[in-house]
C-alpha cells in the first residue's frame, strides 16, 4: 500500500468510497509480494497486485466492492485450460484482500499516512478469514494502537505480533483461534508492516562509494555516506544519499542507530578507517556487514582485527570481498555485485542463473505462506 498511499489518501479526504485491493498472500512463483496493492475509483486505478495477470479482473472486483461496502478475499492461480483466462500465467497463485476505503471505512488510515510520512513504524492488521468478520481492523504503533479486531485477547496477541514484525520490517500472515490461542489456526490475521526504511551506512567518500549510495536508494534504503575528510565527504559528490557525513567512521559508528535491518558497506579499504570501523561494526547488531578490497587486503584485516580482540564468531559475519562474482569492475557493477548479495541474503537465492536452477522463481519472504 506504500506506493499507492499519497493517491488514496487525497481521494480519502476528498471524502471518495474507492476499493483497495492488496496482497495478502502468495504462493510458488506470484509476481508481487505480500502489501503490494491496487486502488480503484471509478475508472481510475492506481498500482498494481499482480504486474498484469489478473489486474483486469481486481479491477472490477475492487469496483463492486466499492460500491457494495462489503470485503472480499479472492484467490486468482494459474489456469490450466486457457492461460489467457483470469489466472497467473506464470504459474502463481495470491490471495487478495479487496475492501471499500472511505473516511467511514478506514477513519486510521490519514494518522497512518503520517505516520509513514514522518518515518514512525505502524503496522495495519486485518482479519482476512476465519471466524472472526472479515476487515475487521486494528492499528499498532509502538506506544498505541486503534480499532479492535473484536476479541481482546486477540487484539492482545495481534499487538505483539505486530509490534515484533514491525521491528524486523516484515508483512504477512498470523493465524489465531478465535479468541487469540496461538496454538490454532482458524482465523487468518494479515499484518501491513510500514516500517522505517532500512538504513545503509556507506564509510568511504570515493567513486564506488557514489555508486553504492545510488543502488541502495533505488532498493529502498535510509543512504548515509560517511568520511572523515571533507573535501571528498559533500552533498555535491553524494546527491542522492539522505545524509552526508563528515567524522571519523567509527566515530560515527558507534553513536548512531544499528538494527537488524541496517547495511554497513566499508569501503575505505584503508586500515586506519576499516579496522577501527569494523571492530565496532561487527560488534553491532547490523545485518549484513560487508568490506571492500583483496583477497590479500582481506588476510591482512583479519588479522589486524584479530590482534584488536575479536572472536571468530564476530569475524565470520564480515562479508569480505564485498558482493557476488560478477566479474564486476567498474563501480556501477561493483555496486550491482553488492546490491545483488543484498537481495540473496534477504530472500535465499542462491546466486546461480535461473537458467541453471529448477523450482520457484521469487524466493519465500518471511511469513510468507506456501502452497
């Protein structure tokens, strides 16, 4: 719902009644992941469930339902007898949420939009089947929450659940017994996760460093580039970074926030930077920690970190050379070979051509179910 946010806010405070339709689960090769989403008013339609199989037929469900007030979940899969019949081609079943939205529907969702505006995480959960009423909603933030899902110790379970996918930025489905038993699986609850962007934290103001700063906002990130000098460190050399840092690396390191979710690209490969840098970075909760240079500059850092105290366990998270082989040499490809470990280490793959592979093309996120 992201992508579609600024548009159905502007219909929902123009007072318009509009159908959302969202994804709420997939399963072997569905084209988007769970939270992706479609509105409709009237003819008029914003984002997409499934880049182009079925839009035509969530188009017109989304429609009705507008005009009906009524929720529906509505699985669409491949079809066998005619490919061009209303099912995934690509041989992908979804599951889709389709609601009616208005200022009556959803009275949330413009204190979600500026919650997602002013980066505060909030996460929407929503009944989908089960014997609990289908759209039913409740709305979790970190210190509140709105709406009820109709049960209390359901809400209880949903906000913890919520409150835990938010802080791992993740989507998907839990399942309840009717009154919250985590122990069943009679009703289905989606969890909209609107986390803060992860955060990639590039040390190194040099070309690569550039480069790494364009790949990681196009994926999504919270770009922050980082050097001690300041003739090399400007916005000017950065734009599209969010934040341009000018203070020694691990400095800066260790005041600033680090999750689970965060990058850590070191690529200064200089051993009065990256040492005293890596020695707090892998000491961070960080999730993927990467560091650039030889295999002979890799051997020599190692042991300079051994000597400064960290266990191998610490060193074994290091990802040193930086990225996948490509064979990359500039630093756009460069940049491409660590965007691409990024992806692999967030989904599963194994980095070989798909040609060489068999199964499902789009890798299992967390939660996501299988069919």
């Amino acid at each position: 719902m992201r992508d579609v946010l600024s548009q159905i806010v502007r219909w929902w405070e123009a007072g318009e009644r509009f159908g959302l339709a969202t994804v709420v689960g997939t399963f072997r090769s569905a084209p988007r992941p769970p939270g992706a989403a479609m509105a409709v008013l009237g003819e008029e339609a914003v984002g997409s469930v499934s880049g182009g199989c079925v839009e035509g037929a969530v188009y017109e469900l989304a429609r009705e339902v507008a005009a009906e007030g009524r929720p529906v979940l509505q699985r669409y899969g491949v079809s066998d007898d005619d490919a061009f019949a209303v099912g995934l081609t690509c041989g992908g079943i979804i599951d889709i949420l389709v609601e009616p939205v208005s200022a009556q529907d959803f009275p949330e969702l413009g204190e979600i939009a500026a919650s997602v505006r002013g980066h505060e995480p909030v996460a929407v959960a929503t009944v989908i089947s089960g014997p609990g009423r289908t759209g039913a909603r409740r709305v979790v933030w970190p210190d509140r929450v709105s709406g009820s899902l109709g049960v209390p110790r359901l809400d209880a379970a949903v906000d913890d659940d919520a409150r835990g996918m938010l802080a791992q930025g993740l989507t998907g489905v839990r399942r309840y017994g009717p009154h919250g038993e985590r122990r069943l699986d009679d009703l289905a609850v989606f969890v909209h996760s609107f986390a803060p962007p992860p955060r990639m934290l590039v040390f190194g103001a040099i070309d690569f460093a550039a480069a790494v700063a364009r790949l990681g906002k196009f994926l999504g990130y919270h770009v922050v580039v980082c050097d001690a000098r300041p003739v090399f460190a400007t916005a000017k050399r950065f734009p599209e970074a969010d934040e341009v840092v000018v203070k020694w690396p691990h400095d800066y390191l260790s005041t600033a926030h680090v999750d689970e979710r965060t990058v850590i690209c070191v690529l200064t490969h200089d051993p009065k930077f990256d040492v005293p840098l890596l020695e707090v970075a892998l000491r961070t909760r960080a999730g993927y920690v990467g560091a650039m240079g030889s295999r002979r500059t890799h051997e020599d850092r190692l042991a300079r970190l051994r000597e400064a105290g960290l266990p191998e366990e610490e060193l074994a998270r290091l990802r040193s050379p930086i990225g996948l082989d490509l064979g990359a040499r500039t630093p756009e490809e460069t940049a491409v070979s660590i965007a691409a470990e990024l992806i692999q280490l967030r989904w599963g793959g194994s980095g070989r051509a798909l040609t060489e592979t068999t199964g499902r093309i789009h890798g299992a996120g967390p939660h996501e179910e299988h069919a």
